[in-house]
C-alpha cells in the first residue's frame, strides 16, 4: 500500500474505535467522547499496541503517516486553543475581582505548590526530567501541570451538568479564564531562551503593535471576514512564537486572546468549537498517545500518575475551601467548585505536550500527566451531579 492509503486506515482507526466504545459502552456519564478518544490514543501507542502487536503499529503508523498526522494535530490544537483565548472574559472577572482574584488565586497556587513537591520527589529518580530542563523548569512545569484547569472541557461538563449559563457556571468560567490566562504566563517563563531573549523580546514588541493594528481592522470588517482574517492572524502570531522559541501554541493562546469575543457571534464560536473537536481534534488526541512511554515501567508510570493525581485534586480542592472561608460561602459550595475546577483534559494534554517537545519532561513523566489528566477527568461528573442534586440553590446563585 501507498502512504495515502496506510494514512486513511490510520484516520478510519482514529474515527472509529474510540466512537464504538463510547457508544457500545455508554460511557459519557463519566467518560465523555472527548475522554475516550485521549484513551484510545494511549491504547493505540507504542506502549501497549505498539508492545502487543509491533509490526501491525510499525505498519499503520510509519514515520511518513505520522508527520502527516502530526500536521493536523498541529492545526488542530492551535484552533482549540485560539478559541480558549477568544473565550476569556476578563471584563466579568474585574467586576467581581476581589471574588474571582482570591478564588482564582487560590485554585491555583495551591496545586501549583502541591505539584511542585511532587516534581521535587520525582527528582530523586532517574528518567523522568528531560535532558534539556533546568531543575526549576521541571518543578515548575510539572507543578503547573497539576495546577491546570481545562477551560473547553469545564465548559463542555457544566453543559452537561446543565449549569453552564446559571450564576454558578459563569463564576466557575471566571475563575478558569484568570488561571487560564496565568497558566500561559508561567509557561512563557518557563520556555524563556535567555539565548534568545533579543529575539523574544522583539517578538513581544512587534506583537503588541501588530494586535493594535489587528484591532483597528477587525472592527472595520464585517462579521464574515473577520473569521477568514482570524485564520490568517492565528496562523502568524504561531509562526512568531515559535519562531522566538516561546512556541507555536503560546502564539495560538496570545492570537485568541487578542481577540475579542463580540467580534463574533457566540452560537457560530460554540459550533466552531464543536466542529473542531468532532472532525480534527481526535488527530490530536491519536499523536499524543504515540508519544506515550513505559520504559521505566508500567508500574512506575502508574505511581508517578497516581502521586500527580493526588497532588491535583488534593491542592485544587483545598485551595477552593480555603477561598470558600475567606468569601463565607454556602456549605458545599467550595466542594462543587473544586472539583470541576480539578478538570484537566485537553489543556493540560497541550500544556505537557509542550513540556515533552522541549525536552523539559521525558515521554515517562508526560505518561504519568497524561493517565492524571484523564482519571481527573474521569472523575468530575459522578462526583458533581450528586451534590448539585442535593444542593439545587447553588445553581442560581448569584455571584
């Protein structure tokens, strides 16, 4: 068979196994498609697929299917994440801002610190910081990682709990878009090249000039050409980005928040989301589990997942009571924040994948992050639904 031909079983794998589990399974109560698709490219890596049936996975996934799967993935992402950042709300959040800053900071810095110390025993082991991390970089990274919040997959859950446009849900998205918005920032410290801090630097300047010209114009165009030129402003800010060597995907974040959200209209930005994540997205989720790995054990990987998972869900949620006393919210209220704000998913995916392609953490330790990111996942909705059923005037509370 040809390339073309091996790449288009790859792509009916990709579509089709994940689907029949999530719906033979009926699994999306605590495994949303999204989540089955992160599994199945697990499953279908060099680590399990790859071990049981090595010359089927060198077959199917040769190095030429895999670039061409990696270009999509590649496009893909920088559209999820380009509309994470045209989604931030930061105007709503100053108006409630000493609420969402202590919360938001909270939520935060807490895992953050909690994450940091797991990273700090995982040091005292060999192969899980990657050959081109400083010490710091690696804390700090994997510390981040446990911190994270995933802004579209929190949005996709509190539509399914139903609770996405009451006072709840829009308090919820507040605090996400602040951490969202420190997540990125701390991951520009840490891809710093002090190298190459002329060029970063000129690239923060020409960046910031060209968004007030981008400004000027997308407000002179009609709606239609806005979402064309946004395409193409996308795709330059990535460019810059990775050409400063911040990366592409500080570039889609900074594209999409460069944006402003009325510029278009929030049902087409809602099906633009959908569409990305039904028809490109599961490229992505395929590329990251080929770049999974068990070489320090399947044991080991399980620990460290476990010991991350632990740090995640631990720091987050006490973080979010500690925020609760300090604002006196109801009883139960910081329970049910905490654990939708422990969601990983897709941005911590994106987070370690960035991590992993500058060799900051090792394929091990982007395992470990990836098995945390979905049993966090995993977990949210069999635990929220529960205590919104007992709690229902938490839904309508105002903030």
């Amino acid at each position: 068979m040809n390339t073309t031909e091996i790449f288009l079983i790859a792509m009916t794998i990709i579509f089709t196994v994940p689907w029949l589990i999530w719906r033979l399974g009926r699994t999306d109560y605590y495994a949303p498609l999204v989540v089955v698709q992160i599994i199945t490219g697990i499953l279908l890596g060099p680590g399990i697929l790859g071990k049981v049936f090595p010359d089927y996975y060198g077959f199917v996934f040769n190095p030429a299917v895999v670039q061409s799967l990696n270009g999509i993935a590649w496009w893909a992402v920088m559209l999820f994440v380009m509309i994470a950042g045209v989604e931030l709300d930061l105007r709503k959040a100053w108006a409630h801002r000493r609420e969402s800053g202590i919360t938001a900071g909270l939520a935060l810095g807490t895992p953050l610190l909690f994450g940091c110390l797991a990273a700090a025993l995982l040091l005292g082991l060999d192969g899980w910081m990657g050959r081109q991390a400083q010490t710091w970089q690696f804390v700090v990274g994997v510390g981040m990682a446990c911190a994270v919040t995933a802004l579209p997959i929190l949005i996709l859950l509190m539509e399914k709990l139903d609770i996405l446009r009451q006072p709840i849900g829009q308090r919820i998205l507040r605090y996400a878009s602040l951490d969202d918005i420190a997540i990125w920032g701390v991951l520009a410290l840490i891809l710093m090249d002090w190298e190459r801090i002329g060029r970063q630097g000129a690239f923060l300047v020409a960046f910031s000039v060209a968004a007030w010209g981008f400004h000027r114009l997308m407000v002179r165009l009609a709606e239609r050409d806005r979402w064309y030129i946004a395409l193409i402003w996308l795709a330059a800010v990535a460019f810059g980005a990775d050409w400063a060597g911040l990366h592409f995907m500080v570039g889609a974040f900074l594209a999409g928040a460069s944006m402003e959200a009325e510029w278009f209209d929030q049902e087409k930005m809602d099906l633009l989301r959908h569409h990305v994540l039904l028809v490109i997205m599961p490229v992505f989720f395929l590329s990251t589990g080929l770049r999974t790995n068990w070489e320090v054990g399947g044991a080991a990987v399980f620990v460290a997942a476990g010991l991350l998972l632990v740090a995640s869900i631990a720091g987050k949620l006490l973080g979010v009571q500690l925020a609760g006393r300090i604002l006196k919210w109801e009883a139960g209220e910081a329970g049910i924040i905490g654990w939708l704000l422990q969601t990983k998913a897709l941005i911590m995916i994106i987070f370690a994948n960035i991590l992993l392609d500058k060799q900051i953490i090792t394929s091990e330790t982007f395992t470990a992050l990836l098995l945390m990111a979905v049993a966090s996942t995993m977990l949210t909705v069999p635990v929220v639904a529960p205590r919104l059923a007992r709690l229902p005037s938490l839904i309508r509370r105002s903030a």
